[in-house]
C-alpha cells in the first residue's frame, strides 16, 4: 500500500462515486468525485467534486484518537478506511474531526 487508500468506490449505471484519502508532503488530503446522471439530477452538473485537507500539525491528535503511533502515515491511512467508509464516508470523517476539535478545511465544487 502506497500513501493512498480508497474509502469508497461505488458504480452503477447512473453513478460513480470515488473517495481516497491520501498525504499530499505532509498534509493528508480527503478527494471525493461523484460523476453521472443522478449527480445531474441532484447538483445541476455532471459532476461534483469535494476535498477536505487536514494540515500537518493537526494531525497528532488524529493519530491518537485513532490509536495509531504518530507518524506512522500509512498504518494511519488504513485506519481511517476501518473507520470511515461506505457512502457517508466523507461527512462522518468531516463530523469526527470537528466533533474531536480538529482543524480541517472542507472545500466542495460542482
């Protein structure tokens, strides 16, 4: 496993949703892209993009709420897919961090 994991990938003929989390230097990033008819339907585009970037310096505290040993990007990375997956994936992670006062920016387009 390299410095990405997917959380959520999920296709049908109307729809495709990925999400995957990823450090980008020392800053993980949260990509989402939903794509297809229903995104239409729902946004008024075809598709719709959404990102959430934890900077570095909030990260310890995820490390430790998520029992991983910090700096330990990976081990990390595969926690937070134990943690958050399934079609709410992004929102539930965005709803921890700021239930667990942790610093992120969450930044959507469509």
């Amino acid at each position: 496993m390299g410095k990405s994991i997917t959380l959520l990938h999920f296709e049908r003929e109307d729809i495709k949703v990925d999400v995957v989390a990823r450090f980008e230097e020392d800053e993980l990033i949260i990509d989402g892209y939903d794509i297809g008819k229903t995104v239409e339907e729902v946004w008024g585009d075809s598709d719709y993009e959404y990102v959430m970037t934890i900077p570095t310096d909030s990260l310890p505290p995820l490390y430790r709420l998520l029992g991983v040993e910090v700096g330990k990007p990976k081990t990390l990375l595969k926690a937070i897919a134990e943690r958050f997956h399934g079609n709410d994936c992004f929102s539930a992670l965005g709803d921890f961090l700021e239930k667990n006062n942790i610093d992120h920016k969450t930044f959507t387009w469509g």
